[in-house]
C-alpha cells in the first residue's frame, strides 16, 4: 500500500488479506462487490433459484454464515502478513454488516 492511502477497497474474496494489509496503517477498508455475492433481506444467496426462500430473516442469517465461513478460510493465510505488518496475531477484525432489505 501506498504512503498516503486514504481507503482500501477490497473484493469479496481476499477481504480478510486485505483488511490485514490495512489494519497495520490505521486505513479504513471496505469491501466492494461487483454483482450480489451474499444474501440480503430481499435476496438470498447467489445462485439461489427459489424465491421461496427463507424470508428476509433467513436470507440475512445465510448471509451472515458465509462470511464466517469464508472469513474462517485465511485465518492460516493472514498469520505471516499479520506478523510481518506488526499487527496483534490474535485480533479479530469488526466486520461491518449493511445488509438491509
């Protein structure tokens, strides 16, 4: 990262590396996504084909279960980058959730 960044931005997929990346320097991040990749009150998940679902409780609580899990698949991957940047080895990021219908 750059001297100066204001923002980190983020995919989906690598969110935890690059919230790791940024937490050492202080610079917010926030994931971006370029099509529905999790599920909101009026969706559920990708590639869902019932509309039937579980209801706007349901497709949040799915939501909010595959990003546990996809965060829970680098916690091996962020431990030499977390080390290598200074920052606590047993911190947990705050994930902001705006899920909303």
């Amino acid at each position: 990262m750059a001297g100066g960044t204001d923002l980190l931005l983020t995919a989906f997929g690598p969110a935890p590396l690059s919230r790791t990346a940024g937490e050492a320097p202080g610079v917010p991040v926030t994931d971006t996504h370029r099509a529905p990749s999790f599920a909101t009150g009026r969706f559920p998940l990708p590639p869902a084909q019932n509309t039937n679902g579980p209801g706007p409780e349901g497709n949040l609580a799915a939501g909010r279960d595959a990003l546990r899990r996809a965060e829970g698949g680098f916690a091996g991957a962020v431990t030499r980058p977390r080390a290598r940047l200074g920052s606590p080895a047993g911190r947990r990021w705050h994930v902001v959730q705006r899920m909303r219908a």
